[in-house]
C-alpha cells in the first residue's frame, strides 16, 4: 500500500475530493408572525357571540332568572399570561308566574388569565385559561367566594373556556403559494411543506409572537449557467406582461391597505406604488436578464419598502381585515426569507402567486391582475389629484394615434384594431362637444403644429401663453399657500423646457407625430402612460397638447406641496431654490428620487440632468425665457 507520509494516499484523495464538493444541507427558513392583541380581542368577542357594541351576553336564563353580561371588555399581557378584564352586569330575580321578579342589577369586575400555548393537532394557536377571579365594581375586593361566586363561576368558564386562533387558513394559503412560486419537483415542495412547525408562543407587551419555521431539503446545487441564447420576441413579450402583472398586483394591494389607512399610511402607500411603476419603467427600458429575473428582484424590494407600512396598516385595520392581512404579511415574508436562504432556490414572482396573494386580501374582487388604463378615480383621489381632469380636446383630423400597447384591453390583433378605431371614434365625438370652449381658439392651434423656423416664435409665444393657463388652473384647484405660487410658476415653465423643449408634436419624414422618448414618456411634459396610469386619459395626453400640461402641472404641484414643501427641502443649504430642484428630481425619478441633488452619491448622469434643470430654472427666474429659441435652431 502507498503512503503519502503516514496517511494513506486513498485517504488523501478521498479527503481532497470531499473538500472539492460543494455540500449540499438542508435550510432552516423561519418566518415571524406576530398577532396583536387587537386581533386577539377580535376572536374572543367572535368566541362569545359579542354584540356590534362588545357586549356579550353570558348567562340569559328567563326559568331561573338569572342574566349575566360582559361589556367594556380590555386585553393585557401580565407576566407572559394574558388578562382579560370585563364589567359584569348580574341580574337576579324570583320566578313568578311565568314572570321574573328582579331587583337591580349589580355591577363587577372578572378578570381572566390565559397561558398561550400551540396546538400541533388542530394546527391552532390556544389561550388555555388558568384562573378566573371575580371583584367588586371597584375591582379592589376580591369575591371569588360566596353565593354570587357559585352562580357565576360555572357560566363564564363554560362559556369563555379558551381562545383558538386557528393557523389552518394560513397554513393552506402558503402552502398553495409556495407551489407557485417554487420551481421544484413535488415531491421536495411536499417534503418542505411537511415540515412546517409553530414555535412556542409568547406574550410580549402588545402582541402575541411565534415563528412558522421550515426546513428546505437538501438538493443538487445548479451547475454554473452557459451562455443563454437571447430571448425571442415571445418571451420578451411575456417579459412585459409579467411587470405589467406586478404593477397591477401592486396597485390592487395598495389601494386595498389604503382603504383601511390614515391620510399619513396613505400618501406612504402612494410614494411606494409610484416609485415602483418608476422602476418598471425603468426595468421595461432594460433588455431582459436571463441569469436574473427582474420582476422578483422588483418585487421583493417593493416589499422591503411596503413591509412596515402593511404592518402599520394591519394595526389600524377594522377587525375584520386583521386575519387577511396577517395571512398576507406572513405570506410574503417567507417569500422574502426564502430568497435570502438562497439565489440557487429559484423563487419565481408568478401570475398564478400573485393571484394567490391578492386572494387573501379579497377573495372576491374581479382579477386582481388586470391590467387597465381606464381612468381610476380612487387611485386619483389617493393621490389628492380630486376629479378627473376636464376631457381632453382632440381634432377630428387628429394626426395623432395611440400605440396598441397602451389600447385598455389585452386582445387578439384583429379585435384590438377594432378596439382602437371605436376608441378612436369615441374620443372624437366625445372631444368635439366636451369642452370645446375650455382652450380660446388661438391656442387650439397648438394640436399638430410643428413650428418652421419661420413661425417658432409665435408657436413659443403661445406654448407659454398654454403653461401659464395650465398652471393657474391647477393653481386654482389646488390649496398652495400665495408665497409658492411663483416658484410653481417658474417650475412648470423649467420643467417643459427640460422635458421637450417646449415641443409636443415633431414631424418624421412626412408625419407629425408625438414628441416619445424611450421610456414611452410623451409630449411637452413627457408624460409616461404607464406610471401615470389610472390617473389620466392616455389619448389625451398623447393626443392633446392642453391636457398633457395639465397632467404635468399637476404631477408636479403634487410632488412640490407634498414632497419638496412637505420635507422641508429649502431648509438645506440652497434655500428656496431647493424646492424646485427637489420637484423636479421626483418628477424625473419618482418620490424616491425627491433629495438625489444634494445628495454626494448621486450618479453622474443624474447629477447632469439636475444642473441642466437648475440652469433652465436659473434662466426662467431670470426672465430669459428667449433662450429656449436656441432648442429649434
């Protein structure tokens, strides 16, 4: 036998190979959840079929007469055990006649301790009650003895016993969104699912805590990816329709929170619907990864954002939510905990998961991933935008048509091009008769003129005749205090400079057409369809120069009194100026964007696009509007 030493050598090779291996183990993945006490509450009054009022009748025997009731009833944590306080109403009386002969009632104090413990059999959280004492109305003496005590003790241990929080809801609604989102043979996803086990419940000060935990079996680690071909139109196309999913999901979900949300919830929920459709701009903007799937990474840091504002929803949530958003919370987190166990496990964003999540806020609301550009009113109003802006105006000879992607409905080639010219007609004979003296008649040239060098200056001399007008409008319907309302002024009049140089409509060889960027943000405001979804008319503000300053004077009125003003942008150095560089970046880059000019790690192309705002601003407050000439020369 060969020797390395004193070692074998086939100990050494074996030993080399091993280190060589890469290990494959099984990952423990924990999930916390966390049930407030307002949700617990909610289960007992259930538990004791509590009236709308939370009084809970215990005791109501018309033969014996004899009635107990609970009101005014509180939860607290003592010493890890939960303590239930009530007013007691007991009334007694004489039966006479088929009649109760009763006197006052008398008024008392219970208070009820519970130990929370987890049952594995029902898969049930219980609050097993331990002790139960009776006080008098001041709750100083106690009366756990005595004739009253042994008319009343049988009753309220017989009718409050425990409280059960049943997990099996939760538990099914995971388990069918993990078969969703887990790209794995059954049989692991089965064996994964088996593992699901509850910690020990604890009371805390406000809340019950337990963790879901479970174990994700040991699998052949992916071998290193080859080059990927590029995608094929099909699956770039299916690209698109995923994020389009992901911003309907969004959106459902947030204007559900927000229904259930304080003004402050809210405008956070909105700031963070809006910053993701940014970034799915952005990520439409971006080829497809094929090593890394945007529409997750997307989603879970939307989630990183929306986590604690859902959290702070589910504690101001009527009763009824609290389950389902619990459900909800639990449910993506171990999405999230999943990813952070590993890239190699392939959690996959998909409809049919989406569509799982959204269930458990509403189970009976239409598809929750439909993808609509009608206008939302709801999601307006989210926004403090109010009422619709007025119906755009559109020429019957308009040039101007909206691209198939941004049609209101997914069909087939043939139905869709119905679908535009019925569209189409209606927005024509809708324009004509709507608001066809809102725009004075010189100023309705503006739809379709493409300036010469000739004509440019009365075209410039009514483009910033068009913004003022646009401006004061918004002005006017809109709280701004009076010592805003220029610095407003001279950034809707910058912010069109910087967008498209004061241009809605170009000619292309032949066509007139609308000023689009690559983003798919359009005309003098570079309005894009697909952040601004819902909240305008997309034919209007492609095909009407009117309506698409109106849009951006109300993005950016938006983002100046909510945003800039808000957080106090002018008190950093720069001063007043601020709350114009700070408009603009959110109008740019959306909310999150709001500080990026002052801030040292800001990319270079932004920086760029800041001071080229900063110097149109500069020029407008200056009186040197002259220069935007220079754009058409």
């Amino acid at each position: 036998m060969f020797c390395f030493g004193k070692v074998p050598v086939w100990v050494v090779t074996i030993f080399c190979c091993l280190c060589l291996v890469r290990p494959v183990y099984a990952r423990n993945i924990s999930v916390p959840v966390r049930f407030d006490l307002d949700l617990i509450k909610q289960q007992f009054l259930a538990d004791v079929n509590a009236a709308p009022d939370g009084t809970a009748v215990i005791l109501d025997d018309k033969e014996a007469c004899q009635r107990l009731a609970l009101s005014n009833i509180r939860l607290s944590t003592v010493s890890g055990k939960l303590c239930i306080t009530a007013r007691m109403e007991a009334l007694a009386g004489i039966p006479l006649n088929d009649q109760c002969i009763t006197g006052q009632p008398t008024y008392h104090i219970i208070e009820i301790l519970q130990e929370p413990y987890f049952d594995n059999a029902t898969r049930s959280i219980v609050l097993h009650t331990v002790n139960l004492t009776l006080y008098d109305e001041t709750g100083s003496i106690n009366l756990s003895h005595g004739p009253l005590w042994n008319v009343v003790k049988e009753p309220l241990y017989r009718r409050i016993g425990d409280i059960r929080i049943s997990f099996q809801p939760l538990i099914e609604n995971l388990r069918s969104l993990l078969e969703q989102s887990l790209p794995w043979q059954q049989q692991v996803i089965s064996t994964t699912l088996d593992s699901l086990h509850f910690s020990r419940p604890v009371l805390a000060q406000d809340a019950l805590l337990l963790h879901v935990s479970f174990s994700v079996p040991e699998q052949e680690q992916y071998s290193p990816h080859l080059p990927e071909p590029a995608l094929s139109d099909a699956e770039i196309a299916a690209f698109r329709t995923r994020l389009e999913q992901l911003d309907a999901f969004l959106t459902f979900a947030i204007k559900q929170f927000a229904r259930t949300s304080d003004a402050a919830l809210q405008h956070a929920l909105v700031e963070v619907l809006l910053d993701a459709r940014y970034a799915i701009v952005e990520a439409l903007g971006l080829p497809p990864s094929v090593k890394e799937d945007p529409v997750k990474q997307l989603f879970l840091r939307t989630w990183e954002r929306l986590a604690p504002l859902v959290r702070a929803v589910y504690r101001q949530a009527p009763s009824q939510n609290g389950f389902a958003y619990l459900g909800f919370i639990t449910a993506v987190d171990a999405l999230a905990a999943l990813d952070r166990a590993g890239p190699d496990l392939g959690i996959e964003i998909s409809a049919d998961g989406l569509r799982r999540l959204a269930r458990m806020l509403d189970a009976t609301a239409p598809d929750p991933l439909f993808y609509s550009l009608e206008l939302d009113p709801e999601l307006r109003a989210l926004l403090g935008f109010g009422p619709p802006l007025p119906p755009p105006e559109i020429p019957q000879d308009s040039p101007v048509s909206v691209p198939q992607a941004y049609l209101p409905f997914s069909l087939p080639c043939l139905l869709q091009t119905l679908a535009a010219f019925l569209w189409d007609a209606c927005s024509e004979g809708f324009a004509s008769s709507a608001h066809a003296e809102n725009l004075p008649n010189e100023l309705k040239r503006l739809n379709s003129w493409v300036p010469s060098a000739q004509d440019v200056s009365d075209y410039l001399l009514l483009i910033q005749r068009l913004l003022h007008d646009a401006a004061t409008k918004t002005l006017g319907s809109n709280k701004l205090p009076d010592r805003f309302h220029q610095i407003y002024t001279h950034i809707v009049l910058a912010a069109a400079w910087q967008e498209s140089c004061w241009r809605h409509f170009i000619r292309n060889g032949d066509t007139i057409t609308v000023l689009t960027s690559s983003a798919g943000s359009v005309g003098i405001m570079q309005i894009n369809a697909k952040v601004w979804r819902g909240v305008y008319d997309i034919k209007g503000i492609y095909a009407d120069i009117a309506y698409n300053a109106r849009a951006g004077c109300e993005i950016l009125l938006h983002y100046l009194k909510d945003y800039a003003i808000q957080k106090s942008e002018e008190s950093y150095p720069g001063g007043i100026d601020n709350l114009a560089r700070a408009t603009y970046a959110a109008y740019n880059g959306g909310p999150a964007h709001l500080s990026r000019y002052r801030q040292a790690t800001t990319s270079t192309s932004l920086q760029q696009i800041d001071n080229l705002f900063l110097g149109k601003y500069t020029a407008v407050k200056e009186g040197r509007l002259h220069e935007i000439a220079g754009c058409y020369n």
